[in-house]
C-alpha cells in the first residue's frame, strides 16, 4: 500500500442536515478485505432521508457519517487472506479491477444467505452509506467476497447505479414474477422505476408509468412505456382508472380494473392505497419505496375475493446484482444518468434532488470526471433511422422539464458513443466479461408490439424465456 496515501478526502454528515469536506485516514483492509478506489457514488432519495435524520439506520449517535451506498471503483490493495470463494463469484477481483460495492457485506453462510435472501443476512458486515461509512469517500474497505467485478467496457458512471438504482427495479420484478403480457403499473419514474420500466417492456409486459412530472413521464414513453399519466394531485380517480384501462388494453369488458401488477416506487401510503384500486383479480401491488410512519390500506374483502397480493421488496440480493451487472454489460438495460457532479458539489447533487431537478439518477464523480457513454444523454444516432428508433432526437430534457435545446444531429458531440451504431437493432449484444468493447445498446421506443426482449435469467430462480412462469 505504499502508493496509497494515509489520508483520504470524503464528505462528511457532520450534522444533519449539512456535508463538510475532511480529511479521513484511509482504510486498512482486514485479512478477507478489498480496498476499492471509489471512482463514482451514485445520489439516492434515501441518501435525503439520512442527511436530514429521517432513516433509523443513521441515528444522531452516528455521526459524524459518510453517505453513499451506489458505489463503483477500483481494487487498489486486498488483504492476505482476500479471496472469493469460486461458489459464490466467478473470478477474484485482481488489483485495478473494476467492481461495484453490494448494498449489504453479508457472511454467505447463514440461513438467509444460503436461501438467497442475503439483505437479511443475519451475521451482517455492515451497510455502506447506512451502518458503515459509503461511498462519499475516495476509499471504502469492504469484504473481497462481496464485490462484483464489473467488464471493461462498462463505463463507471453507468456501473455506479448497479447496486440501487438498477438491481432494486430487478428485485421489484423477480418478487412480482412478471410474466409476457401482464399489464404493469409503475409509480414514480424516477431512477428506480425508469429501470423497471425497461425490464417490464423487455419482459413483453404493457407499461403505464404515473408519474406527475412531464419530463420523466415523456422519458419513460420513450424507453417503451404504452403511455404515461400524470398523478399530480386532484387527478379523479375513476378518471385516472379508466384512462389505465385505456392504454393497458382490457382483456375483457366486465373487468373494471386494468392492471395484473403495480410497482410503487413512491411509497408515500397514499400512493399504494391508491394502486390497490387498479389492480385486477389476482393482481400484485409491489411496495419498493417507502416513508417511515406511512401505511398502505388494502379493503380485505376485495383482498380475500380478488386474492390481490401486496409484497415488499427490500433492496436487492447479490444474486440480483450479478444478473443486472450482466445485463447493463450485454446491453439489455441502459443505466440512466441524469446529471453529475464533482465530489465537491455532492452537497448541490442532494439538493438537486430534493428540489426534483434530477431527471434519471444523479452521480458524483468521487475519482474525477468519468466517461459517460450509456448515459440518455450522451449516446449518437444510428446510420440510418430504424422504424422504432428516436435515438437522434436528444432522449431527455432540462433539468427543469424544459425539452433539451441541443437535438442529435448527423455530426455527434465528441463525447458520444457512435462506433457501430447502425447495427444496434441487428446484431447481438457481446457477451460480457469480455475485452472487446459491444456495440451501443439500443432503447426500446414506441412499445413495440408484442416483441419481448430476452434477458439473461441465469440465476438460481430462472424465468422461462417464454414468459410461462418463474421457478
């Protein structure tokens, strides 16, 4: 570790309610640790309800604290007992590999991790950003066995929203068991559920997003949602239920509600009481967002009748993680950056946020200015325009919901990623873990009909590519 320097600079939640730079010693790896250069660290809303006291994972007997938990970066020193059991992870992380950082370090050997359900491990590490320091640092030392090694050609801006932002909305989708058809529901087109709204249209489900800004609900049309209504408060809901039907498609006439699943990624309680109205018999109401003393009520005699299922979903699995680290690599899910931020305005990154000027998931660059191929706002147009592609329009906005001033033309700014565009309808992604960089990735536009995009279901719960059923 001679390279490495004693000292770090981090942000620190000194207060609630207010982030200073200081200086931190570096960590030390243990034995089993990796020391990971932080190259990038995703801003989530929760990351809010911490600087402001609102999570009980981060009591004021806490601080001072280091935020972040959507971290990404390099392996710079490993521990002599550093490894990763070949059960659990395909290669160990060599120094100057690229990983990303898991919500929660957990043993792999308890009850729950044997099961899969890892984020309730029972032997835990830690949470980064929560229970032990994050990402709002330049180091972070966390177990080796935790990593996920992430393929050369994936951008760090784009990796950094692997841990949260992407592998969250796969969870949402594995506990719904979306099935080709279904008609789906997603509240609140933010980082999260623009995601979901990817892997429901890839999935071969009919999409509707609610969302009361105009900018994300334009984008989440434009990533293949059927259409997308705004939920701003007043809306009637008959009148909102109705139009759900409209854009859902009825498979029969005497059924009055519109949708099999709903994904609230608001979490307000007023937002999921709201959804149990929409969803038809049998349908599920997924509850990912969440705000502490707020509460869902669900009518039990329409809920025993209609055997309507409401199902948490908390955070991800690492087995969530692998499966999203390929898919972003394979092109399958394109991570959506709204803005960044150098790692000394992560304080304006929050605040951005709060004030809903963020448009996809905000990054701060903790390691300097990062490559920002993949994001939505920095890809080229193909050679020649596809029936479904509106790549050369700018797909985004403003940062006030204002359409962005500068349309793609036939001379892409330096920073796009054009190379073998022209083929991103035709051929087949690369596979990942490879050293040969894939062609852009395509987005999904205009709901193309009936045509499911298959995704790599490899893990222990593998989905039928048919859309039959999940095991």
């Amino acid at each position: 570790m001679s390279d490495i320097p004693p000292m770090m600079s981090a942000m620190v939640l000194k207060e609630f309610g207010r982030l200073v730079p200081r200086e931190l010693p570096t960590p030390d790896p243990a034995a089993d640790e990796v020391l990971v250069r932080v190259e990038v660290c995703g801003v989530c809303r929760t990351d809010l309800k911490i600087l402001h006291g609102d999570h009980p994972d981060v009591p004021a007997a806490r601080l001072p604290h280091v935020l972040g938990h959507e971290i990404t970066g390099h392996v710079v020193a490993a521990g002599a007992a550093a490894e990763v059991p070949a059960e659990v992870r395909a290669e160990v992380p060599a120094a100057g590999g690229r990983v990303v950082v898991p919500l929660s370090l957990t043993c792999g050997e308890c009850a729950q991790c044997r099961r899969g359900a890892d984020q309730f491990c029972a032997a835990m590490r830690g949470r980064p950003g929560f229970t032990v320091a994050g990402g709002f640092a330049e180091y972070i030392a966390v177990p080796a066995r935790s990593v996920v090694p992430v393929p050369a050609h994936v951008p760090a801006a784009s990796a950094a929203l692997l841990p949260d932002c992407i592998s969250t909305a796969w969870h949402a989708m594995r506990r719904g068991r979306v099935v080709a058809g279904d008609r789906a529901v997603v509240l609140g087109a933010g980082g999260l559920g623009l995601h979901a709204v990817q892997f429901l249209v890839n999935a071969g489900a009919h999409v509707v997003a609610v969302e009361p800004d105009a900018a994300k609900r334009d984008l989440a049309v434009r990533l293949g949602a059927s259409g997308a209504l705004d939920s701003a408060a007043g809306t009637d809901d008959d009148v909102l239920r109705d139009d759900l039907r409209r854009l859902l498609g009825e498979r029969d006439e005497h059924e009055p509600s519109p949708a099999d699943i709903v994904l609230d990624f608001v979490g307000d309680g007023s937002s999921g009481t709201r959804a149990t109205g929409w969803l038809a018999p049998g349908g599920r109401l997924l509850l990912v967002g969440y705000q502490a003393g707020t509460e869902v009520r669900l009518e039990t005699v329409a809920a025993v009748s209609s055997e309507l299922q409401v199902i948490g979903c908390r955070a991800s699995t690492l087995a969530d993680l692998d499966e999203a680290t390929l898919m972003l690599a394979e092109g399958k899910v394109r991570a959506m950056i709204g803005r960044t931020y150098p790692f000394a305005a992560a304080s304006d990154a929050l605040a951005d946020l709060a004030a809903g000027d963020v448009l996809g998931r905000a990054i701060v660059e903790v390691g300097g200015p990062v490559d920002l191929r993949y994001g939505f706002g920095y890809y080229g147009p193909p050679a020649a325009a596809h029936p479904h592609d509106r790549t050369q329009e700018r797909c985004g906005a403003s940062r006030r919901g204002r359409p962005a001033t500068r349309a793609r033309t036939s001379s892409p700014p330096a920073r796009s990623n054009v190379a073998g565009a022209h083929k991103r309808h035709h051929a087949p992604p690369q596979r990942a873990r490879t050293s040969r960089r894939p062609t852009p990735p395509g987005v999904m536009v205009d709901n193309q009909p009936a045509v499911a995009v298959p995704l790599p279901w490899k893990s222990t719960r593998p989905f039928d590519p048919a859309g039959r059923s999940w095991s």
